[in-house]
C-alpha cells in the first residue's frame, strides 16, 4: 500500500467516524425520553468506533506519525514559544 491509498483510508474512517457521530448525537432523546436505538445497536456503534480507532493507528504506525504529537496536513510544525506569565503582586 502506497501512502495515497492509506490517506485516502484515513480519510474514508475520518468521515466514518464524523457520520457515525452525527448519527448518535441525532438520535440521542432528550430530557429522559426513551431511546429509540435497542442497547445491541448501542453495542455495535461502539465496537464500530473501537474499530476505527484501531485501524487509524494501524495507519499511524505505517505512516511513522507520533500519536503523541498533533499531526499537520501543510507538515509544517507551528513556529511557537512558551511565555510564562507572572501574577502581579498586590502592594
């Protein structure tokens, strides 16, 4: 695999993720209303995101990204210092 095709699978369960998640957010009730979803559906939107969590670090490690460090699309890491900033002291 090539890493075209593997950016175009990290971006096929980007997608997959974002849609699953809309779907929950849509269908989660309201103010204790009665979920319209049976608990095995709960299950196995939850082992849909286990799996493609699991896949996208297969993709990471092929890739070489430190899943520790933020991952940017231009590769470039942003130019940045750390400021400490000091409470005045009241006198």
């Amino acid at each position: 695999m090539d890493t075209t095709e593997l950016n175009k699978e990290q971006r096929i369960l980007r997608q997959m993720r974002k849609t699953l998640g809309n779907v929950v957010k849509d269908a989660t009730p309201l103010g204790g209303r009665p979920n319209p979803l049976s608990n095995a559906t709960i299950q196995d939107i939850r082992d849909c995101f286990a799996l493609i969590s699991e896949r996208e670090k297969e993709l990471a490690e092929v890739l070489g990204f430190d899943p520790a460090k933020p991952y940017y699309n231009d590769g470039e890491q942003p130019n940045t210092q750390v400021i400490s900033f000091a409470k005045p002291t009241k006198q």
